[in-house]
C-alpha cells in the first residue's frame, strides 16, 4: 500500500486516524504535552478510507508504531480489532464498546482503552468544578458517543442519569446495559421527559453538527444546572446558546474533553501525566 503513516523518524510513532481527519487538534495537543517532559515524538494524522481500517492499524503495528488514537467513524472497529486475541481490552472499553486510543506493545500485542469518559469526568470535576456525585444527570443522545460516558459518570457517584433521545428505544436498551444497584437509570422520549431542572445536562447528539438543537423544553434547566456539550467549535455552539438562554448557570463546550481524553491517551502511552489547562488555552487560541 502506499504509505499511509511516515516511518522516517526514529522517535516514538504516534497517529490519529479518523475520516475525516483534517480538522484534528490531536497532534497540537500531544506536542504540546511531549513539550512540557522535553520528549520527542512523531505523532500524525491519517486519514483512512471506509473499509481500510484493519489493515492500516495492522500495518501501523507491524512498523514499530508506539500508539494510535481513532476517531469517527472508527471506533467500533478499533473494538474489533483489539477484541482479537492476543490483543486486549481494558475494562472501560469494554463497557464503551469502542476504543479511541491503542497502546501497541513491545511483544508484538496490543491494548485498546477508551479515554473519552474518564475526560469528560475531568473536565466536569476537575476543570467546572462540578462534583458528579448524587447529581442528577440529564443525557442527551442514546448513540456511540453516549455510550463512551456512561460508565464514567456512574462510577463517579451519579444519583440519577436520565437518556433521553429520538428513537427511545436506544435510549431504553443503554439504560439497561448500564442498569446498576447505585444509581437510578431511566430512559425517555423527549415528549415525556419530567418537567423538572436537572443538575448536569449532557448534549451528547451529533445535532450541534448540524446547527440542530435537541426538542427540549424550557424546565429541564435551572440556575444551578451545567449544561455540556460534547462538540466544540469556534463559538459557542447552538446547544450552549439555549442553555445559557435559558439560566442554564454554566454552560461548556467539549474541547475541555478532547484535551483531557488526550492527557489520559497520553499517560497510557508515555506514564507521564500532563499539566492540560495550559495546553486546552493553547488549544482554543487555535480554534
Ligand atoms: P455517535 O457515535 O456520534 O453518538 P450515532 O451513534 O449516530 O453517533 O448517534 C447520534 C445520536 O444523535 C443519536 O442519539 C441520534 O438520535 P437517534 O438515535 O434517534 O438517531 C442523535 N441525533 C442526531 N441528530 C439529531 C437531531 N437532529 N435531533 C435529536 N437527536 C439527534
């Protein structure tokens, strides 16, 4: 095949593969962090073809590739991929049942992770300042990208998480996938979704893309609610517009959580954790 990936360079490969895949920030901020422990890494973008996934990952690793992150619409097959023995799952990508993020090892096996969720939690924790522990949680979208958050946000101590969505019988199907002692799961439409405030609302539709707002109504936020969108762009997006509209006393983008997804790809990597406030300002500057 012509070559996808360049093998130049004798430092550590890394690539991020996505179609497309020419808007990615993922080397910016793999950079900026391999700046901040003075190491040297190759990390690219690749876009791939529909249907060549499995042999551009296999011939990455056959090179001596150190690690990958994948991105839409790949991340069910990079599931795939790592779900074949000897490779292997973590727990996380496993519940997700997608994987943004492979560790290629030394004795020729791999590992698949999912990262997204855990930096959505930092990005709501750590970066907001929102506790996720007994809140009450309002999530948006019943497709991949929710399914990448739930668990996450359960661990974390949520005290309810309700999904909504268009076709209510996904929503149904995740709420009972993620069923679970600790934390009261429910699924509904949006015309018979409770009139009430919730704490954390959580857009995780691929509406935004569209310039498309979820039918929501007004009662679904308070003063105290954090609205968050799982999209960014280079303003507030028409989501964060209506939240805020309505009172909403926060209201995020998801860029917090593409550099915190990154920070967690790159400890799995490289064992070092980076500092990423400075690195998402740097980030949004590029935006
Ligand atoms: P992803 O992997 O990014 O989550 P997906 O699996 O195609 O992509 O899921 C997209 C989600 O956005 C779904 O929950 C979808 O609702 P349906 O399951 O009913 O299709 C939701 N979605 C997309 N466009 C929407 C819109 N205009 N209004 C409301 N929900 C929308």
């Amino acid at each position: 095949m012509t070559d996808l990936f360049d093998f130049s360079s004798q430092s550590k490969r890394f690539a991020v593969i996505g179609n497309p895949i020419a808007h990615s920030k993922s080397p910016q901020i793999h950079q900026a962090f391999a700046r901040q422990f003075t190491l040297t890494i190759e990390y690219q973008r690749t876009q791939v073809d529909p249907g060549g996934f499995h042999q551009a990952v296999s011939h990455f690793a056959a090179h001596g590739g150190s690690g990958l992150n994948i991105t839409v619409p790949f991340k069910l097959e990079a599931f795939d991929w790592c779900s074949r023995l000897p490779n292997q799952l973590t727990e996380r990508a496993g519940a997700a049942g997608a994987v943004n993020t492979i560790k290629f090892n030394k004795d020729g096996t791999a590992l698949g992770d999912n990262t997204d969720g855990v930096g959505m939690l930092r990005d709501i924790e750590q970066n907001a300042g929102v506790e996720v522990s007994g809140k009450s949680l309002l999530v948006i979208g019943a497709g991949g990208a929710v399914r990448g958050i739930l668990q996450p946000l359960i661990e974390a101590g949520a005290g309810e998480v309700c999904i909504v969505n268009r076709t209510v019988q996904k929503a149904r199907d995740l709420a009972s996938l993620f069923s679970n002692d600790d934390c009261r799961i429910l699924a509904s439409s949006y015309a018979q979704l409770d009139k009430r405030p919730f704490d954390i609302i959580i857009n995780g539709t691929s509406a935004s893309l569209g310039g498309d707002l979820p039918p929501l109504h007004n009662e679904c936020i308070a003063e105290h609610s954090l609205a968050y969108d799982m999209m960014y762009a280079s303003r507030p997006t028409v989501f964060m517009a209506w939240a805020s509209g309505h009172g909403a006393g926060k209201s995020l983008d998801g860029l917090g959580m593409l550099v915190e997804q990154a920070a967690e790809s790159f400890y799995i990597w490289h064992d070092k954790k980076p500092v990423t406030a400075p690195v998402l300002e740097e980030i949004r500057q590029l935006n």
